[in-house]
C-alpha cells in the first residue's frame, strides 16, 4: 500500500518577535520549539499578541485598509538587545502620553489610528508625535541646553515657534528632524549629559531613545532622490550623532553618507549652486549644517578612518553669523545675567556679542585637523602598488611643532572667555561661552595627538604629549565632559594609541613609572566620563587591570636574583612636574639604604634587566585601543578594541 507523501505547511502564526519586524518564521526544530530568530537573537519564542481575522473586514474599502494599515515601531528599533524589550515601550508610552486626538493602539499593531492623518505611511507615528508633544518641546529645550552649542543645526526663535505651532505634522522632513533631535537629546540625557537642575534624566525617559529613532528612520524615504531639501539633510546629519551616543558606528557611517548624498544632489557645499532667493535664516541653517558636519566628517576620519567626503579645499561656504546673529539667548535664561542686555546680546568688559565667533574657531582647527590627517597618511610611501604623486603638489611637509605653535599663537589671541572654561552655571547666556572653551580645549588636544605621530618622538616626547592632554581635560569642568557625552570618550583614543606604541617599545624602569601614572589618570578621566552611560566601554576597568598586571610582571623581574650590585639609576621625574621629585613615584628598588657605602670606581657595565626591557606580547592583549592604526586607514582608527 503506497503512502502519500505528508504535504508540509507553513506556520499559521508568526511568533510575536518574528511578526513585529516582519521577518519569515521558521520553525526547523519542531512546532514546539523556538523559532530560529529568536534562538539567534536571544529573545523568548511567544505569541501573547491578539488574534486578529485574517483578510478585510466586512464591508471595508480598499482605500480604507491601505490607509489604515499600520507601521510596527518595534521592527525600527536600533539594537537587537532594545528589541528584548521593544513590547513594553509603547504600552507604557501610552499611558503617560495619551491625548484625546490620537488612538495608540496601532503602534503596537494592533487597531488602527485616529488623529492626523495625510493617507500616508507616517500617519501611526504622527499620532505618536501629537500624543508626546510636550515632551518633545522639553527635548528640545535640553537640546538648546546641551546640544545646541557643538551642533547649533537650528535657528532657535523660527524652530521653537514651529515647535508650538506643530509644524512637523505637516512637513515630513521637519518631523524626520525633530525626531532625529528628541532621539539624540534622549539619549544624551539618559546617559548623564543633564547639567541643570530643570530636568531630571528620569523626567525624560519615556518614551525612550530608540522610539523616537525610529520615527525618525522611517520617516526618511528610501529613495533618497525625493529626500530634497535642508530638513531632510538635517535629519541624517543628527542621525549620525545619535548612532555615535548609541555606540551604532556603522549607523554613523550609514546617516553621515546618506546626509553627504543629500548634501552634494543639493549642491550644499558651494553657495553659488543655493537658490538666489533663499530667507536669510535658511542661509543662516544651511552654512551651519555644512560647517557642522564638515567637523564631524573630519573627526569621524580621524577616530574610525575612512575618507573626507567634503574637503576644505573643494568648498565654497561662508562662516555662520554673518546673516544673521542669535536672538535667543535672553529669552532662553534661567537666571539672571549681568552681561545681558535687552536686546538679548551679551555686553560687559572683554565679553563679544557673539558666541558663534568661537564655534567659528573650533572649525578653523578642524581644517587644519584635515590636512594634518593628510600629512600622517602621506608619511610612508604608498604600499598598493601604485606611484606617489603627492610630492608633485606639496613642498616638504611643515613640522609639527612649528604647526602646534601656529595654532597656539592663534588660540592666545581669542577673547578670554573662550580661553577660561568657567564652571555651569545653568544660565545659557554664560554656559555657552564656556561649551566653546571646553570644545576648544578638546579639538586643541586632538590636534596635539594628531600631530604627534608626524614626529620621531621618544618616550618622553610621547608622554610629554599625553600629560599635556590629560592636564588640560582635568580642569575642564567635568558637566562640559558629559555634556559632550561618548564622542569625547572616543576622541580620548589618540591618548591610548600614544601610549600604546610606548608600550610596545622599549622601557625602562622610570619610564615604565612615568606610562604607569599617564595610564592611572587616564583611567580616572573615563571613569568620570563614563558614568551614567548607559553602554560604558569598560575602558578604566580594563586599564587599571592592565596597570595591576604589569606590576605584577615588574615585582617579579625585580625579585630576579643578580650577582652584582648597581648603582641606583636616576629617579624618575614626576608627570604632573618634570622638575620635581615625587617620593610616590619612586619604586622601592630605587630607596638607597642609608649603611650602603658610596661606590668609589665604577663599575664594568653588566646587563640590568629592570634597567631595560620589553613587556611581553601577551600582558597587552586586552590592551583597549589598537597599537598599529596604519597610516592608510587613519590616525587612531576604531578607537576602542572590544
């Protein structure tokens, strides 16, 4: 008796994971079993969702169920161990952000939406908008706070009164921005950058970061040829910022291309392609997105490698605040402040009417950071096989001591208050001069670190450089730190990659000392500036266990017998002051006692092994920043090695 063969069906029901990002459900390892998605991704295998008919209901339109089909914010979470917890963020989202005009039912995919609607795709997640619209005007009040002096990306007055007025329910490149900014805002004050009292990082919590991120990515067409205009360019550009505070560097690259697309369809970075009858704010939007940008392009370069899309050379943008000046300051105080005058500009002795004048600074150093980064890439001969012709256009590179005075000389001629970073005060018309310090101090230190590389340095030129570094971001007041948030922690690598080639290179004992206190310092800074984020590097974790077992390999090669006694070399000198002496620096080895006789002829010089030596391969393995960045790929690429 033959037997058909049993026909094999597919699964009636996608599991809850599965179904919210609309991914196929295979279940290979019985019906019983978890699906293979949710093996791969850790999550648990369930189907809690309601049951819904299958098909149209029941004298329904076609154009009513295309119109109501709703968009699954879970699917657009940005990383997979936020997708574990992606079904209890938009129920408790409602309950503390419903209003009466928007149904939240459909964000979780269940009913459809009544509130704003277009007929479009965006109609869920501007319910979602109209329903949290007094948190978003609070994120953007942080964002003035926190954000807005590195990344002024808007006129303030015209962006808070289409903030009030809603705008971005009908423009869906200004909701792709706003969005974009409650994300990064969000994320920055989850992790640690709220410096006023006004807020609390509780208070901002829901909804959280990555549901705003999603607005923001799905409301991004993905034909980026009909994503025309600056809103949209802005959109991507704070995209990229967010992915950074998310630690998503691929999604940086991926939004910082999608903006340098949209910029150059646009023709952004020459204005004599931009409209002739474009609003001076606009004009005023448009050279501080290009400017802004162009800075992190140079430092993503620098920190990840990669190329410079937009070069100085090949731009044609004037500076922000030659249009138009910032009018906001005074209505956007929280206290009063002695230098500010009625029409909301700063007065006093020394003090300029315009902040901008500093940001404008920090641009300058970058456009020196880009043709330093040149430089460092161009110092070995090319290795791909094809000719060098970088001499033909380039006389003999310029040191770069004599570029690191230059800029200097230029810094010392800025007006004291982007020279002195005051403490915060929480009123923006004096903490914004002091963001501009902070950020100078920062971009002069990566400077330093860029140029280092460029010289035959020893160990004490290198840790020169380093002391120097960490001197200047401990007396920065450590709120500007945060405030910058996990950028700067990156930024920080050049110091690891500094002292990792001393590392690798021969030591001696008071050099090992000088590293070991640069390193111990260095872990005291991450720490400040990682707590509170919500994923730390675990980079001074790592790094004093580096110290400890080191020490440990240096005890024991101190411990290692020798035949003949030596004269103690010279005390090393401190970090923090070359010409002193610090008995806290001084290895026990080096405590002559007091009944040793001085040695009246010299000795015949014997190998010492505490005098030098090579630290093992295997004590720098968990070293946390790469030793050899490769000219070809970057200064200090990668920065931290997981």
């Amino acid at each position: 008796m033959s037997h058909r063969p049993r026909k094999f069906q597919r699964v009636s029901k996608a599991c809850d994971f599965c179904n919210r990002r609309s991914i196929k459900c295979n279940k290979n390892n019985g019906p019983l079993a978890p699906c293979q998605n949710c093996v791969d991704f850790d999550v648990p295998c369930t189907y809690d969702r309601p049951a819904r008919r299958r098909g149209a209901r029941r004298n329904a339109s076609p154009t009513a169920s295309q119109t109501t089909q709703p968009i699954a914010p879970g699917q657009q979470v940005a990383r997979d161990e936020d997708l574990r917890a992606a079904p209890g963020i938009l129920p408790n989202t409602v309950a503390k952000c419903r209003t009466s005009n928007a149904s939240w039912e459909s964000l979780n995919g269940v009913h459809s939406v009544a509130g704003p609607s277009d007929g479009s795709a965006m109609t869920p997640w501007k319910a979602f908008a109209t329903a949290c619209q007094d948190t978003i005007r609070d994120l953007a009040q942080v964002y003035l706070e926190i954000v807005y002096p590195i990344f002024p990306l808007f006129y303030w007055p015209s962006f808070s009164k289409a903030l009030d007025n809603m705008d971005y329910l009908h423009d869906d490149g200004f909701f792709a921005s706003t969005m974009a900014m409650c994300a990064l805002t969000s994320a920055r004050a989850r992790d640690g950058a709220l410096y006023s009292t006004r807020w609390s990082s509780q208070q901002l919590s829901t909804p959280p970061s990555e549901v705003f991120w999603a607005a923001a990515k799905e409301s991004i067409p993905r034909d980026l040829s009909t994503a025309r205009g600056t809103e949209y360019m802005r959109a991507c550009a704070i995209l990229s910022i967010a992915s950074i505070q998310h630690g998503q560097i691929q999604g940086m690259q991926q939004y910082l291309g999608f903006y340098h697309t949209l910029a150059t369809m646009d023709g952004l970075q020459d204005e004599k392609f931009w409209p002739k009858d474009l609003d001076p704010v606009v004009v005023e939007v448009r050279r501080r997105l290009f400017w802004s940008i162009y800075t992190l392009d140079v430092y993503s370069s620098i920190v990840w490698g990669g190329v410079i899309r937009h070069r100085e050379a090949q731009s044609n943008v004037r500076y922000p605040g030659e249009v138009v000046k910032d009018e906001f300051i005074s209505k956007h105080t929280y206290a009063s402040s002695p230098h500010t005058e009625q029409n909301g500009r700063l007065s006093g002795p020394g003090l300029p009417h315009d902040w901008i004048s500093g940001w404008n600074f920090i641009t300058d150093m970058y456009r020196i950071l880009e043709h330093a980064v040149d430089s460092q890439r161009r110092r070995s001969p090319p290795t791909n096989g094809i000719s060098d012709v970088w001499s033909l256009f380039r006389p003999a590179q310029t040191a770069g001591t004599w570029l690191m005075d230059h800029v200097l000389s230029m810094y010392s001629a800025l007006p004291p208050q982007f020279r002195e970073t005051r403490p915060v005060t929480g009123d923006l018309a004096h903490d914004i001069f002091g963001f501009q310090s902070a950020n100078i101090q920062a971009t002069l230190q990566l400077l330093r670190m860029v140029l280092a590389p460029n010289e035959d340095q020893g160990v004490d030129e290198k840790c020169d450089v380093v002391g120097q570094v960490l001197s200047v971001f401990s007396k920065v007041p450590v709120e500007y730190l945060k405030a910058i948030s996990s950028p700067l922690l990156h930024h920080l690598a050049g110091i690891g990659y500094i002292l990792g080639s001393v590392m690798e290179g021969s030591l001696s004992e008071a050099s090992y000392q000088r590293v070991r206190t640069l390193l111990l310092e260095m872990a005291d800074l991450l720490h400040r500036l990682e707590s509170g984020l919500r994923r730390p590097t675990g980079t001074s974790e790592r790094l004093r266990a580096q110290v400890a077992r080191i020490d440990e390999y240096m005890l024991t090669k101190r411990s290692a017998p020798t035949t003949t006694t030596l004269p103690p070399p010279p005390r090393p000198p401190s970090v923090l002051n070359p010409g002193s002496m610090q008995e806290d620096m001084v290895p026990s080895v080096y405590q002559q006692p007091p009944s040793l006789a001085p040695i009246q002829a010299p000795l015949a010089p014997m190998p010492d092994p505490v005098a030098q030596f090579q630290l093992p391969p295997e004590l720098l393995n968990d070293w946390p920043w790469p030793f050899d960045a490769g000219v070809s790929e970057g200064v200090f690429p990668y920065a931290f090695v997981k």
